[in-house]
C-alpha cells in the first residue's frame, strides 16, 4: 500500500499546470507575459473557419513557458495547434515568426465538427514589447486599432499598428501566386460593464465565475476585509462608506447587481439605479416575495410602472432551484451571459462573423453526418 500511494504521489507530481483563461486584450496579455521573461510567447489564432469548428474566427490563446492562457476550443484542435505552438517557441531564432496551418478537422483530425480551420501561429518576443504595448495602450481606453501583420515566405515578419473606426473579424489575405500574407485583425476593448454590490458568500463565488468572463467588473463593499486580495484582472475593488453614492460613477449601459448584506442597503441601490435610468439591466437577490415588495415600495416613492418593471428579482436562470451560493452564482452568471449575448446580437452595425460553406470534398467521410449540415452564409 505504501509503494501504491508513492506511486500515485509521483504521478501527481509529474502532471501539468491549470489551464489559464485569457483575461483581457490579448496585446496586454502577451506584454505581461514579455515583461516576466517568459519570451518567447507564441499565439495561435483561428484566422478563417469553413463549415463548422469549435470556435469562431478571432479566438485565441496564448502558449509560454509558463503554460497556456486561453483557447481555441480544445479536442485534437487545440492539442495539434499547442504542438505546433511550442516547436515555433522553441525555435532557434530571436526574432519573430509566423506560421500557417490548415486543418481539415474530420479528415485529418476525426473531430465531428467537420470544418476547415485556418490556425495563423506568431512568435512574438521582448523585440515586439513596443508595439505590443502602445496597442494595449489604444484600445485600453475603448478605442480601436488594427494590427497589421505582413509574413512573407523567406521568414520575414512585419507589424504595424493602425487606428481603426470600428473592429471587424480577422482579415486573412494572400498574394496572388506567392505564399506571401497579410493578416489585418482589429482590437477594442468590449467587455461589459458589470457593478457587484456586495461582498458575501454569493459575491465571492460569482467573481470566481466572472474572472473567465467577458466582464468589466467593479465590486463594491464598505466592508473592506470581505474583498480578498489578490483579485482577478477584470475586478476592480470599492471600499465606500456609503455605497449608494457610486452609483453615478457607473458608465451608461452598466449592468448592476445588488446582493448586500442588509434589505434596507439594496433598496437605496435599486432606487438609485432605477431612478438613473441609463443602465442595461439590474438584478436584485432574494426571493418572489421580497422583489413584490420591492416594487411595492417603489411604486408608493413614486417610480414609474416602466422604471419599476426592470428590476428583475428573482435573478438566475430557471432550473437551478439549489440555494448554494456556488449554485446561485453559476445561475446569476448564466443570466449575465445571456443578457450578453442578446445585447451583442442587437447591436447596431455590429458584424456577424459567419463561417463559409465547405466544399463537398471537405466534409466528414459521412455523408449522413449532421455534424457535417451548415448553414449557409
């Protein structure tokens, strides 16, 4: 029993690292990543997806020293590309490069999805530091830039940073009779605005969920010691003695939730916030009965029945009738992703990113494969 348990103990300490989420701009990702001295950093892009594939065309993840942060949807995909990402890591060079692979994932790979992904792989080192940091720089402060990456087929790696009017997917071209591309990618900063109020077990176990997630996010306590530290990328710690004052420090189209300890707290919250008015959505914890007289309330202080009717309490997706606070928060932030989504569909301009139709001859061996069924564009 003694050498079963020392086996299994070596055996633990062999396996490798938590995979990382990809927190933030990717520019501002791989600078941090530079500035520890994990140079080289590579990323792997899907540059261009025919049929179906994992994920869609400007997903990413990064691979250091360190390990992997992000992804571009895992399977035999992501194990191929992080292959290929770390023989272009390791290779002998200090300058950067860049790689294309095509996969055929039902041919070659025997995943169902059946597509065609085009992965674009780039080296990047202390060198890029520079550009790298005046991009995060660009869309830290919500605008929008394009890096524009020249490869050639003798190895040699351009880069140039362009200010952008609005973001569009990858851009991936190459020249006519040559091996020669171009890849023009976009950035902005797009996460959502999203302001916690309330520090108890239900707010620590929905920032454990939201520090994965497309959120901005400012958690606001009077209760400092609740806040632990350190915390995730995209969390913004607010220590007032009087929360209710922050409320206008919120930027329009926000996204609110009031979860703190004490009735008379989250009602100040809710009024305030109702009575801004410029904000996307506002949850309120607690039962059927408690948002009843909520709203009761809020109608005798004189809000509007269309101010009062965007309160939403009970908050969570329905199905998950448990009361642990893990559960609450996987339900909660469902819900957020879906307000998230649907506000994305609904966004004037915005580009659907689509993929093309596969050619007959791409599709799965299976002809009867619904896998192998795409809507076309």
């Amino acid at each position: 029993m003694t050498r079963l348990l020392e086996g299994a103990k070596r055996d633990t300490e062999s396996r490798g690292r938590w995979l990382g989420a990809l927190r933030g701009s990717w520019p501002l990702a791989v600078c941090r990543l530079l500035e520890a001295r994990e140079s080289p950093v590579v990323r792997v892009l899907v540059a261009e997806v025919r049929g179906s594939s994992p994920r869609e065309p400007g997903a990413c993840m990064l691979l250091s020293r360190a390990g992997s942060h992000g992804t571009i949807g895992g399977g035999n995909l992501e194990w191929q590309a992080m292959q290929a990402a770390e023989s272009l890591r390791l290779a002998a060079t200090e300058t950067a490069s860049v790689t294309l692979r095509r996969l055929v994932l039902g041919r070659e790979l025997g995943q169902c999805c059946g597509g065609v992904v085009q992965l674009w792989l780039e080296r990047f080192t202390h060198l890029d530091l520079p550009l790298l940091r005046r991009a995060a720089r660009a869309i830290s402060g919500g605008g929008c830039a394009a890096i524009v990456t020249e490869f050639s087929r003798e190895g040699a790696v351009r880069r140039r940073l362009e200010l952008r009017s609005a973001r569009c997917p990858p851009h991936l071209e190459f020249a006519a009779g040559s091996e020669n591309a171009i890849l023009l990618e976009s950035l902005a900063a797009e996460p959502a605005s999203l302001w916690l109020y309330g520090a108890g077990h239900v707010g620590q176990a929905l920032i454990r969920i939201l520090a994965a997630l497309p959120f901005d996010v400012t958690w606001v306590d009077s209760r400092a010691e609740l806040l632990p530290d350190p915390l995730p990328d995209n969390v913004h710690p607010l220590c007032p003695q009087a929360p209710t004052s922050t409320v206008e420090l919120a930027p329009a189209a926000a996204r609110f939730l009031v979860m703190t300890h004490d009735h008379a707290l989250d009602y100040s919250l809710c009024r305030r916030i109702l009575e801004r008015g410029d904000f996307t959505w506002l949850g309120l914890i607690g039962s059927k009965s408690k948002g009843a007289r909520f709203r009761s309330r809020l109608a005798r202080d004189g809000l509007t029945p269309d101010a009062i009717r965007r309160l939403v309490c009970p908050i969570g997706v329905e199905g998950v009738g448990s009361k642990w606070p893990a559960a609450i928060a996987v339900a909660v932030a469902a819900q957020l992703l879906q307000g998230l989504e649907s506000s994305l569909d609904a966004r004037p301009g915005r580009l659907a990113v689509r993929s093309t139709p596969l050619d007959t001859a791409e599709t799965c061996p299976s002809a009867a494969c619904a896998a192998c069924t795409f809507p076309h564009s």
